[in-house]
C-alpha cells in the first residue's frame, strides 16, 4: 500500500483529522504504520466504530471498508480529472508544508504548478462596502498583473472580488474550498469557478469529494489560504470575523500580512485596524506591496502602472458640483445635512448629483449617509493632483 492510499485510510478512521493524523505519524512514522497498531496504541479516546475499522483493517487492508473506500475515492478523482497530493509529493506546495500541521492530502482541479507560483491571500467581509470590494478587485488585478497568484476561499463579497480582480489582470487565482472540490460553495460562484479553471488556475482542498458545507470546515479551510501564500491582503473585516482569523494564523505562519485601512466610523475597518496595531503592513496600494515582496518574483516581468500612477494620469473630468461633493465626502461617511452644508448647495440638486456620482460607481449610500467607493477614492487623489 503506497503513502497516498494508506494517509486516506487513516483520515477516513472515525475521529481522525489532521491533527490527529499528524500526531499518529509523528510518533508511528507513517500513515500505514499507525494503521497496524492495536487499537489501545493510538488513543484511549478512539471511538467503539473506529476499533471496529482498524480491526477490520489490520485483518483485511485493502479489502477492509478504509482499504475499499480509498481506493474508491482514488478512482473517483482519476474519473473526474481531480488531482490528489500527497504531502510527500514533489507535487505538494512547498510553502504550505512548512506549517504546523498542514493537509496531508490535497484535492486539486485545475493546473497544479499554480500552487508552485508566489501566491497573495486577499480576504475580507462577505457584506463588504461598494469601496470594499472595489479596492478588493482592483488590488488583486494589480497584483496579478505584477506576477502574484491571488489565493483566495471563493466565498461572496471579498473573496469573489479578490478572484475576478486576478482574471481581470490576466493572472491566475486558486480558491481554496471547504467543501470538497467537486461540491463547489456558494453555488452562487459556481461561473466564476468554472472562469478560474478556465484561466489556468486551481481549485483546492483537503476535504474528501462531496463534503458539505459545514461550518467546523472553514477555519481548517482558513489556514489553507494563509500557508499557500508569501503574504495576506485584509481589505475589509470585523472584529470577530474568519478573516480575522486567516490573518491571524498568517501572522502564526510568519507570513506577512497587510491591512487597509478606513474610516473610523466603518465597523468593517475595524478588524484592518486591529491587525494593523498587531504587526500588519499598513497599505494603500497595491505598490506597497510588491515593493515589500517584490523579491519573490525574481524573473517574472512586473508590469507598470499601480493605483497611484493610473490615478495621476487618469485625467478626471466632472461638473463643479459633482467635484465638491467627492471633495466634501472625502474619506469618511458624510450625511446629507453635512453635505449640504460642506457644498453650499441646494438639498434637490445635491440628490441629483448624488444619484449621478452613485450611478457612475464613485458613492455608495450607508444608512443616514454616504461615502466614496474604490473608484470614488483614486477620483479624489487625482484631483488633489489637478
């Protein structure tokens, strides 16, 4: 029995994880060898089902239930174009082996050398503001276009910006699942699954085919994203939030992290804010962060023109009013009533113009105000600059 067939076994044994895993073959030396201890060698806590498998096992091996469903499991994925790595293979990411405990095994669609390329986690908030995705997507093209893989866990709002930013900067991203890799979630993002694999990328996980989407999956799934990549992107986060904790295990990892930073009035800024006074890179574009880990991409051509450069050169062209109004929004929140008093115009025109800057993409409305998006924000650097 190879190490691929016999590490599947052992994760299919009731009450068995990786971290169970790992300390079986910490103090066994390999997935098989654990697999032929008596049962009163692996854990007092083993399960009644779990002594009846491994004594199932140790009498049968491949004819045994585990021995039949990995082999099953195998066939499957060799069906369905699905890659397996072992952690012991050439093939395994080697950044992600270096953590603490990692996935023994990987299921992977898609082109497996796109875990070899250096790879930026970009996390945020499911509800994200308009400004948060728009910074989301337009950081993760940026990045893609100076050479980084984006690496992100396909959920909606940050994580579905951060992967349609890589393909619009013609890059390659890899979405980390925590269902199995067949079982894409949400089905919401079942097209833009389908556009990553497409561009080349990859559709990771270490959760067996099938898996549902079980809540105890997704911080497994966290430290997934942050071990694959030289570096996390936090754009918008709670306090208490899964993205918080992505970041927090980068920092674990001894990864770098990079946090934007917002408005004090924005609950979502928050968590950016926490990480920023615990260690994280404080960014405003997506330059601070190639210049900080630019070294990694030693032979990849990095391409011109970031945030800063375009927003200077951009030529912005708007009507007095609508120039005041990004002018007096500026970047926090701001009421009506606060408006009308920053511009000095009349309530009705000041709606008109409002309704036109939202249209355009440049505001986004809050309860009891509004703020600039993304695009709002690189408008009001280059008119600072005009």
């Amino acid at each position: 029995m190879d190490a691929l067939t016999a590490s599947l076994s052992l994760l299919r044994l009731e009450g068995i994880g990786p971290a169970s895993y790992w300390q079986l073959v910490e103090r066994f030396g390999s997935a098989l060898a654990a697999l032929r201890q008596p049962p009163e060698n692996l854990t007092r806590k083993l399960p009644d089902r779990a002594r009846a498998q491994l004594a199932e096992f140790q009498r049968l091996e491949m004819d045994s239930e585990l021995g039949q469903w990995a082999l099953a499991e195998r066939q499957r994925c060799a069906e369905e174009c699905i890659y397996l790595l072992h952690w012991e293979h050439d093939s395994y990411p080697a950044l992600l082996k270096e953590i603490t405990r990692p996935p023994p095994v990987l299921y992977l669609c898609g082109n497996p050398d796109t875990l070899s390329l250096p790879q930026i986690a970009v996390v945020g908030a499911r509800r994200a503001s308009r400004a948060g995705l728009d910074n989301a997507q337009a950081f993760a093209a940026e990045l893609a276009s100076s050479g980084f893989a984006i690496t992100s866990g396909l959920a909606l709002g940050v994580d579905a910006a951060a992967h349609k930013g890589a393909l619009q900067g013609a890059g390659k991203t890899v979405a980390v699942l925590g269902t199995g890799v067949n079982r894409v979630y949400p089905r919401r993002n079942a097209v833009l699954a389908e556009q990553i694999l497409a561009a080349d990328g990859a559709i990771v996980s270490e959760m067996p085919l099938g898996t549902a989407p079980e809540a105890g999956n997704f911080p497994r799934r966290n430290r997934i994203i942050s071990g694959l990549s030289v570096g996390t992107l936090l754009v918008e986060a709670a306090v208490r939030s899964g993205s918080l904790i992505t970041a927090r295990l980068a920092l674990e990892q001894n990864r770098e992290v990079f946090a934007i930073p917002g408005s004090i009035h924005n609950p979502l800024a928050r968590g950016c804010h926490h990480m920023i006074k615990h260690g994280a890179h404080l960014v405003e574009t997506s330059a601070d962060i190639v210049e900080h880990l630019g070294g990694l991409l030693s032979g990849m051509a990095q391409q011109p023109g970031l945030f800063e450069e375009k927003a200077a050169t951009a030529g912005v062209s708007l009507p007095g009013e609508q120039g005041a109004i990004i002018r007096a929004l500026g970047g926090d929140p701001r009421s009506i009533e606060q408006l009308a008093r920053d511009t000095g115009g009349d309530t009705g025109e000041l709606m008109a113009c409002l309704l036109h800057l939202e249209l355009e993409g440049l505001v986004e409305q809050l309860p009891g105000g509004y703020q600039l998006t993304g695009s709002g924000a690189r408008t009001l650097s280059a008119l600072a600059e005009s």
